[in-house]
DNA sequence: AGGAAGCTAAACAGTT
DNA sequence: AAACTGTTTAGCTTCC
C-alpha cells in the first residue's frame, strides 16, 4: 500500500506507523534534504486533500511566522544587551539548559504525532515536504532560541555574582530579567501556537475521510484521547462547518459508506448512527440496534430526535414535529463533508469507549483471576461489571448464579455480585433451570439490610437488581422504617417499589410472596385498625428463626478479617480507575448509581457476617481457601462496624447476569409503579 | 438423606 | 363484579 520513494531507501512498510518512523529517520538526516521529490505516495486520490493539507500548512507557516518575529525580537534583545547570537550547534540543547526551560521543551511534532497525522492525512508528496520542511525549521529555530535562553540565564547567573562580589550594576539585573520573562512569555506562546497546530492536524486528520482506508489506523488517535476531548472535537468541528461548507457538499471521495463497511463490524456501522453513546456518556451496545428497530416500527421515534430537539451530535436544533426534523436531518445533516466527519469523531468516540471498556475489562479480568488464583470452577471466567443492564431479573436468570461461581456454603446467595459469567453463558446453561433464588440475606443474621439498603438506595432504586435480602427481611425493614412500626399491606408494597427497581417489575409474583410471607411468618402480627389492617413485626419471633452458621475454615476468617483493610483500597481503585476512565456509567456522581458501593457493601457485609459467624462459632475448616473465591470485596462502610449490624452471612454470589431480553419463558404482568409515595 | 428455609405459583375466601 | 387482602397448600431448590 505505502511505499517510501526516498531514493536512498527500499522500504515496504506494512503500515503507516511503520512508514513513518521509516520517514522520519530520513527527515531528521540532514541527507534527507536533498531530495527535494516525492517522498511519499500513496495510491488514493490525493488531490482532494489540497485544502486540508493548506491549512496544515497555513498553520505551520503562522507558527514560523511566529518563530521568526521570536527569533528576530531575541536577537534585538540581544544587541541591546550586547550578547552575541548563539551560534553553538548544541546536539541536546535540551539537556542543558535550565529546567525551566527544559520544562518548556519546545512542541516539536514527534514521531508518533506525525505518524497520527499520516494516518489522518493524505498529504501529497510536495505538502509532506513541505511540511517536513517546515518541520525542521521549526525544530532548528527553537533549537537556537532555547540556546539563547540559555546564554541568557548564564548572563543573568554573571551579573548576580558580580553584583553580588562588587555590589555594582544594580540597574543591569531587572532589565534582564524583564528579558527573560519576555522571552518565557514568547517560548510558551510558541509552544501554545504548536499546540495549536497539533490540534489543527488532528483535527485534519478528523476531517479527513480516505476511501478504501481501514478505519483501523483511526484507534491510534482515538485511543490517547478522553471523552472530553471527543467531546470538544465535536465542538470544533461543528464550528469548522461554516468555514468548510464553502467547499461544497458533493464529494466523492468522503464516502461513508466505504469508511464503514471497512470498519468491517456491523455493529460498529450501527454503533456511529447512535448519538447517546457521546451525549450520554454511557456505551450501550443494544442500544443501536434496538433503537434501529423501534425507529422502523414507530416512524415518529427516532434516534436522532427526541424532545422536539434533533440529537445529532453538536446540533440540537429544535424541530417541532418529526416532519420538520426530518426536513431538517435532511437538509442540515446531508451526506457532506461535515455530517461525514461528525459520524467519524461519533465513531472515534465509540471507539474511545469501547477501547476503554475493553481495557477496564482486561483489567478486571486481571484482578479477578488474580483473585481467584485457587478457584475450582475452571469456567469462572471473570466479564466485567455490568450491573445495571445485565443483573438478573428472573428467577431463572437468578438460578443461574449458583452455578456460575463457585460459592462456599458460607455464602448465602446475593444477587448483586460481580458477574462471572456472560449471557451467553446464562442462555445456554441456565436460562431453562427455573427455580427461585436461595440464600439469601435474612435479619434473623442481623445482617444490616438497613444499613445497605441506605447505603445503596440510589443503586437499588435505579437498577433492577433484586435485593440479596428475603422477603421477610424486607418487610421487616419496611415496618420497622416507617414511623409507626407498622405498615398496611399496600404500604408494604410501596416501600418495596419505592426502594427497588427490582420490584417495579412482576408485581403479581411478588405481591403475592410478600402476602405469602406477612401470612406464612409468625414474626409478622397483622393488627386491626379503624381502617383496616396493618402490619407489625414480632422482634423475638423474628429472631427465633432458626439461625444459619457459617463453616468457614479458620484461614479464611482470617483473611476476611483482614480483607476489610483492603476493601477500601480495592474499591478505591475501581472507582478512580473508571473515572480516570471517565465513564460516567460506573461513577456514582454522574449517574447517581452506586453500582460499586451497592457491591462492595454487599461484600463487605459478606465479610462482617463471616466474621461474626466465625467469631461465635469457631467453625472448623480446612486451610488454603482465599476468601475470594468466594468473596469480592470491593467496599468497607465508612462507620466503624456495628457487632449488631456486623453479623450475617456471606453472599458471595454472583448472579445474575441477565438482561430482560431473556425473561421470555414467563409472562409477568408488569404492573406499573403504584405511585402513592409517603 | 432429611429437614429447614426460601421462593414461586396458585387456589380460595373474605373484604372493600 | 372486580380488585384487594389474607390464608393456605404445593412444588421446587438450596443449605445445613
């Protein structure tokens, strides 16, 4: 594909990147420069890039412009002070001068930034020397004015000794240091002008569209660019529109089509059409087809409008009804060059996305085999959290968990756990299993289902994520919340819609348990009123339940005690590294969903059960098991532990993986939210 | 292996 | 009559 037509050089590279590096060897050496000819070829249509490449150009001149009105000011400067002009031919300039100015290390593009910008750009063979050219130049000018700041400061270094020795010149100092200023001022005004045209190149590189091209070399971009950054692409390129417009609308070479399909997944081609995965900052891989889907079947849905406001990235332009959105779409988003470059930063930025999902996933992958060093489930094979599109809903999905990790007896089932197996895993083994979930949380552990509940109210009240807790122990929570103690049946169930997602869904069943279970446990006291009937809760009844013990092996108590220590730093690190991440999915501010702390909690509380039960059981067990093949701890409450609250059982389970499509085996009447808030 | 616990489903009756 | 409330039974799974 590419080929270095240097004359004193036979190279096929493979790609760009290793083209480049091949180009910049010859760049950098001075022999490079006499050959004045192509240096580059490529066999696309370069020509359609003329206008880019100029601005390119134009950049690279104005930062040359700028060098050369620093150099000429500096030389001024330096007559006037009498300095000579620095002529030394320092190799490493850098390393010698001053750390201030070592700081300032002059922008000069590097290899892989002109490598980013081959792959963004089709330069032709004379823009690239051109560019080259320029390049060095500017490499050079800096190169003599980092020289001459230093000779500067070494000057300046002079007259203080002197001054210091002979207590002369006490007017020579500010004027040089008033110099020197002005001459940092300038460097990093240089330096900003050459981030600017960084900027500029990427942004070339944006806009540009290369048939044929695999939107492979597009990653490399992408992948040192956050979320913000995508974001304020858009915003350039958005505002670019005016400026480029004029280059009309009908060029052939921006094909998107092309560029897609060469992305060769179907789903990415979907993926550049979904407009949330920018605005919303959340990657949602149904999310475009589904979205396909309903825009087909219900023509006035569609997935770039919405609220009377067109979606399209950066656009939002109001449109009062479909019709005119469409017009709209029609005439402002047409297939030119400005809608081609917005669907490829979109695409960039789903790319951006999924490189990070993919990256946070090998690292939890990493974290969790680590972790699981000893497991016996050879299949546990650890997939990433996605709590609040893919935990279980149905009770066959729910089934599924216990077979998914491999949980100690220790360990109650919650379903709020790390996923440890896929969907496809929970399809194909576990969908036809029906049963409901075991194991739960139970009060009658004193598990602190309150302090969990409050602790992850938003998770549970956001995501559909059933409760690691019993019917019985929600129902007490919910009595003994209210201030009365008591609570009507319809009470009840509004404490149980109101707190959880979860139970906003099938009503019908579980109404019926929670009725089943007000009846079935004598804990609960139904108490007339002038109204009716309301629900009380027999602590000691409660409490006679008969109570689970742990048998966990002294090791592993051991290492749960001590596991609280590193519960904190462990979520911590989850948490930092998916808002370094900037994937506002998994962090509490921006979604107000406390997946992590939902989980951790449910862990640490885990932990404390296994504790307590260890404490008063001094259970027997066999040594050598991590208590994280059974437990994940990701999060220690901040309060100091309450003996009270501290015990229950572990739940270590996994569950649930399952997204609601798979809820196909049973026909739940979905109630809605019966709304009649306190 | 058997019992306890828990969940779901369902039938049924009484009340609103 | 329908919906709601409350009780009871049955079947199932998991855990001890």
């Amino acid at each position: 594909m590419f080929q270095c037509v240097f004359s004193s050089s036979v190279l096929q590279p493979h790609s760009t990147s290793c083209l480049f590096k091949h180009l910049f060897y010859h760049s950098a050496t001075p022999a490079s420069q006499k050959q004045p000819e192509p240096i580059y070829s490529k066999k696309t249509e370069i020509q359609r890039q003329t206008v880019r490449a100029h601005s390119v150009k134009l950049f690279i001149f104005s930062a040359l412009q700028v060098a050369r009105q620093l150099l000429l000011q500096q030389q001024q400067q330096q007559q006037v002070s009498g300095l000579k002009s620095p002529k030394r031919n320092d190799k490493q300039p850098a390393l010698q001068v001053p750390v201030s100015v070592a700081m300032m290390t002059p922008q000069v593009i590097t290899p892989q930034q002109m490598q980013q910008i081959l792959q963004q750009q089709v330069l032709s063979p004379q823009q690239l020397q051109v560019l080259l050219q320029q390049q060095q130049a500017l490499m050079l000018q800096q190169q003599q004015l980092q020289e001459f700041y230093k000779k500067q400061q070494e000057q300046l270094q002079l007259q203080l000794l002197q001054q210091q020795h002979a207590g002369k010149q006490p007017k020579e100092q500010p004027q040089v240091a008033t110099q020197q200023l002005a001459f940092q001022q300038q460097l990093l005004q240089m330096q900003q002008l050459q981030q600017q045209h960084l900027l500029s190149l990427q942004r070339q590189g944006l806009l540009t569209i290369q048939p044929g091209q695999p939107a492979l070399p597009l990653q490399p971009l992408a992948q040192g660019m956050i979320p913000t950054e995508l974001q304020q692409l858009w915003k350039e390129v958005t505002s670019a529109h005016s400026a480029e417009e004029t280059t009309g609308s009908n060029h052939s070479s921006l094909d998107l089509t092309t560029t897609c399909v060469s992305s060769s997944a179907p789903s990415k081609t979907s993926l550049i059409m979904n407009p949330h995965a920018s605005t919303n900052g959340q990657l949602s891989v149904h999310a475009p087809k589904r979205e396909s889907l309903s825009h087909e079947e219900h023509p006035h849905s569609h997935p770039l409008y919405g609220h009377g406001v067109c979606k399209w990235p950066g656009c939002e332009a109001v449109c009062e009804d479909f019709q005119s959105f469409l017009k709209h779409l029609n005439s402002e988003h047409a297939l030119d060059d400005r809608s081609t470059a917005q669907c490829r930063v979109q695409m960039q930025v789903v790319q951006q996305l999924e490189l990070q999902l993919a990256k946070d996933k090998e690292r939890l992958q990493a974290m969790m085999t680590h972790l699981h060093v000893k497991s016996t489930e050879p299949k546990a094979a650890p997939q990433p959290l996605n709590l609040v599109s893919s935990v279980t809903l149905s009770k066959s999905a729910s089934e599924a968990s216990p077979q998914s990790l491999p949980h100690t007896p220790t360990t109650p089932t919650a379903p709020i756990t790390p996923v440890t197996q896929g969907p496809s895993v929970i399809t194909t083994t576990s969908m036809h299993t029906v049963g409901p979930i075991r194991r739960r949380y139970s009060d009658k552990y004193n598990v602190p289902i309150s302090s969990d509940i409050a602790q992850n109210q938003e998770f549970y009240k956001n995501a559909e994520v059933r409760p690691p807790f019993t019917y019985a122990s929600l129902i007490r929570q919910a009595i003994l919340e209210s201030p009365e103690k008591q609570l009507t049946l319809n009470e009840i169930y509004n404490w149980f819609t109101r707190m959880f997602a979860y139970f906003r869904r099938n009503a019908a069943t579980w109404k019926n348990a929670v009725r089943h279970n007000l009846s079935l446990h004598k804990c609960f006291v139904r108490v007339e009123n002038v109204k009716g009937a309301v629900w009380t809760v027999d602590e000691v009844e409660f409490q006679k339940r008969r109570p689970q013990k742990i048998s966990g092996n002294p090791s592993l108590i051991k290492n749960m005690q001590s596991s609280h220590a590193y519960c904190t730093p462990l979520n911590a690190a989850l948490q930092a590294s998916m808002a370094e991440n900037s994937i506002p999915l998994y962090t509490t501010a921006s979604m107000g969903n406390p997946t992590l702390g939902n989980l951790a909690s449910a862990i640490r509380e885990e932990l404390n059960g296994a504790m307590e039960h260890t404490n008063s059981n001094e259970s027997d067990s066999s040594p050598g098991r991590s208590p994280m093949q059974a437990v994940h701890p990701v999060h220690v409450k901040e309060e100091p532990l309450d003996p009270e609250e501290a015990e229950g059982p572990l739940s270590l389970v996994t569950t649930a993986n399952h997204s609601p499509d798979f809820d196909h085996d049973r026909d739940y009447e979905d109630e809605p939210v019966n709304e009649d808030m306190e």
